[in-house]
C-alpha cells in the first residue's frame, strides 16, 4: 500500500552556544504511523520536535507539511496546521481548572458569555472517550504528575492534530495508565493521526511504534521497521557501542544499620505508622504504584515534609530532624524526583549548581574558593559524563538527562553517608543510566548507603539489595534481593500483606 508522507524535513541544522544540536538531520513521516524517535540524551530529539513544532526556529534545511514548503513557523501557526507536541514538562496553568487549560486561548462562548457549562461537557465527552477518570472541574495543582499528562493528551486530541509529538510520555505513569494511553495512541493512528514518539524504554518502542528513527550527538542514523529489529540492535546504533549487562553485579558487603525510623506519620500527606531500617553499603529499593507515598517519605526524613509522629536514628543515635539543612549536617541527601522544580536551578551554570548545597566547604573569610569551586565541578563533570562544552554553561540548555546528572552531581560533592535517589534515572537513556548504575555500586563500595524510589520494575529488581512496597501510605511488604518478582511487588503495591501473598 503507498504511504502517504505527511510531514518532511531535510538536512535540518541548529546550534546553539558551544553546541551543534542538529548536523543535517532528516526525517519523514507518513500518515497514521507511529514513529519513535530514539537516541541517548542530547541526540536532539527534542530539539527536532521543538522546531518541527515552531517552538525553535532551524538554522538551515527545509521543512514541508504536506506539499507546503515551511518558511518560518510560531507554535500557534503550527496547530493551525495540526502539529501539535506534549513536551516533558507539562505546560499547564496550575491555578486553573481542567477545562479551563483544554479550552485556554479558544473558550466556547454563548452569547457575550463563556459557556462553562458547553466546555465541561465537551472536556468530560474527551475525558471518557479514553477513560481518564479526572473531574473536569479539578484544579490542575491537585492533580499527580500521571493524571497532569493525561490532561496534556487530551489538550492535544481537543486540538485535532494532525502531527502530534509525545516526548517521553509515559515517564510519570502507571502500568495501568499507560495501558489507557496506548489505547489512545492506537485510536489516534487509526483515525489518520501520525504520532511521534520519544521514549527512552525500549519496550515500549516494540510495543507501540511502526517505525524507528536514531540519532547519536544531533546526526541522524538510521530508520528501521520495528518488526525488522531488536534492542540489541536499536541500543548499538544508539550508544555507537556494545554495552554491557543492563545491571552491573557487585559484591555487596552489607555492614551495621546506619538509618532506622520509626513509627513515622505525616497528616498532610498521609502517611501512617512507616517503619524500616537502612544498612551500611546497602541499596534499599521502594516500590509502589504513583500515589502510593514513596517521595512524601523521603521528603518527611529529609525535613522539607513536616511529620506529625515518628523518630529517626542515625547509626542507632536520635536524631532531630526538622528541615532540610538539619538533614545535609546528618549526612542525609536527596536528590528529587522533580529535578526543574527541585533538583537544579535552570538559569545558574552547572559549576554554580554543583556547589550550591556547600557553599561553606568551599568559602574562605567570606568568599568563594573559584579554584576548589571549579576542581569539583571538573570532577563530576567528568565522572558522570556531562555533556557541556563548558561548566559555565546555564542547566537550561542541557537535556533532560544530563540535568538529572547536574542535580545527582550536587549532592555527591556533600559526602553523604546516607543517599535518597527519587527516580534517579528517569528520563535518561539506556547508556547514561549504566553510568548512574555504575555510580551507585562506586559509592556502595565507599561505604555509602543508598534509597532508591523507582518506578522501573526491572530497576528495581536489578540494582536493589531489598525493597520495601508501599501502597496508601503504608508499607505493605519487603522482599529480598532474592526472592523479589515483579508479582509480588505488585501483589503488595496493590494493598496485599504478607500473610495474604
């Protein structure tokens, strides 16, 4: 059957400050397919996207939508002519409703009047059509990051795309949900939608895509049938190399307790009666369904939560704990899942970001050492692998994945004994996460003890020594490196005791 090309773009360029994120890239879409977009972080992925969908205007190539030859493109001209894109970070009003953000800048209007009534009916009609269970009333701060993107989706499908791009989509959702979005992708296809699919999970790519394009440092590579490859495959041309195991083995010598809480309780975010302990050289997984009050944990521990019950002991001494500092002078760190709004601060530079949590090791009568300052951003700069052609460059303009690299960075320089990683590799690609696996068996086997939140099954199972389930603010199970399967964390994640399993 004749593919229908829809969209076309050729020896597509674009720099930035030290960068070359685009180096003549190529990409053809036909009408109704799914098309991932794969490659390690700074590939250009999104970059690609971003000027597809006017957010970036390209340095040189040419763009065509059909038969149109694109000259210069704003994000509004772009959804006029059905190219629409579901970034990363969600780009919805907090304060406003959720029929409100559908119908943002396009309200349905009776009269003089808006008619609120027509726009909740219609938000609803899209709402059901793909079973997101979301009152259209709800205000979009009360919502989970899960229930945030199903909105953007349904934003996407309310604006009739024609081109619709979904950059790592499915990072903050369940199982459950991305069953529900994948229904929605292949309902899409079928009614002529072509979709662009960016995703670090390669399964997913298998299950979902028609065809697949790579990129490596802003080239293109190649694109391949998904039926007609495999991820050994799509991984080689990826990384430009042979990786290894997924999970490096290490030789794990777990010492002494170094953290024990107990009887833990919040009010606000509804936690109850959490116990568990912490050993030296130890990698303690949790595990749970989205919502389930893995981060509110670590956030009561580190302090930025207050706790309405609950003591903490560091190597078997209470200690108090009240706000974040207290926990960084016990030798507690967190990195967060919320790496722009938390993890890293995006207008400073990366040497700035690395020593912001100690500023005091690296201050003499009042000032800052520059050349201690430098030594340990160089340092980590290189151990972890960040892709920058300087230190001085601002977070805002690395990629998703080497942003989570600048906010892990930041707190290895404290030497923590105790470190809380909220989904550590989350949006990073296959090669770069070996590198954080890898980093984390180098800090075990210095003694480090480390809390691993990952929604990432085979994460879990892979990098952890034990992992402790929760479900409603409670843990409902714990299960040994050895004994540990993906039913029976999800027996536990759904509310099942021991007893029960």
């Amino acid at each position: 059957m004749q593919k229908t090309v829809c969209l076309k773009m050729t020896d597509i360029c674009k720099s930035y400050p030290g960068v070359k994120a685009l180096d003549h890239v190529s990409l053809e879409l036909y009408k109704g397919e799914v098309h991932a977009l794969l490659g390690e972080n700074g590939a250009g992925k999104s970059t690609l996207c971003k000027i597809m969908a006017g957010a970036q205007k390209r340095d040189s190539g040419e763009y065509y939508i059909g038969d149109e030859k694109i000259e210069d493109l704003t994000p509004s001209a772009a959804k006029e002519k059905g190219i629409s894109i579901i970034y990363q970070e969600f780009n919805l009003v907090p304060y406003l409703k959720v029929y409100e953000n559908l119908f943002l800048g396009k309200e349905l209007k009776k009269g003089m009047n808006t008619d609120k009534k027509a726009m909740i009916a219609k938000t609803k009609e899209i709402l059901d059509r793909f079973n997101i269970e979301i009152d259209p009333e709800a205000r979009i701060s009360d919502l989970t990051n899960a229930y945030k993107q199903l909105v953007e989706i349904a934003k996407a499908v309310l604006e009739d795309a024609k081109v619709l791009c979904m950059d790592e989509p499915t990072a903050p959702l369940t199982s459950r949900e991305v069953d529900i979005l994948f229904k929605l992708i292949q309902e899409l296809k079928e009614n002529g939608v072509t979709i662009i699919y960016i995703s670090h999970r390669l399964e997913e790519l298998f299950e979902v895509s028609d065809r697949i394009t790579v990129m490596r440092d802003g080239k293109y590579i190649t694109t391949v049938n998904t039926k007609d490859t495999n991820r050994k495959e799509l991984v080689s041309l990826m990384v430009g190399r042979e990786l290894g195991e997924d999970f490096p083995q290490r030789d794990s010598k777990i010492g002494e307790e170094i953290l024990r809480v107990e009887n833990l309780s919040t009010e606000k975010t509804k936690l109850s009666n959490i116990n568990f302990s912490l050993r030296k050289g130890e990698i303690l997984g949790f595990a749970g369904l989205v919502g389930a009050g893995r981060t509110e944990v670590m956030r009561a521990i580190f302090g930025a939560d207050p706790r309405t019950s609950g003591d903490i002991y560091i190597k078997g001494k209470k200690v108090e704990i009240n706000k974040p500092i207290d926990a960084i002078e016990k030798g507690i760190s967190l990195v967060p899942e919320d790496r722009k709004g938390q993890g890293v601060s995006l207008t400073m530079s990366i040497r700035e970001n690395i020593s912001l949590v100690c500023l005091k090791q690296i201050c003499q009568a009042g000032r800052v050492n520059l050349k201690k300052d430098r030594e340990w951003s160089e340092k980590y700069i290189k151990a972890l692998e960040i892709k920058t052609p300087t230190m001085e460059q601002k977070v805002k303009n690395l990629s998703g994945g080497n942003q989570q690299k600048v906010a892990i960075a930041k707190w290895l320089v404290t030497n923590s004994d105790i470190i809380i990683l909220d989904e550590p590799t989350r949006g990073i690609d296959v090669g770069a996460k070996q590198e954080i696996y890898l980093l984390m068996n180098q800090l075990i086997e210095q003694g480090k003890s480390l809390i691993m939140i990952s929604s990432e099954m085979p994460e879990l199972l892979g990098m952890s020594d034990r992992i402790l389930v929760m479900h409603e603010g409670t843990i409902t199970g714990e299960v040994s490196r050895q004994e540990a399967t993906q039913q029976l964390i999800l027996e536990y994640a759904s509310g099942g005791k021991m007893s029960e399993v």
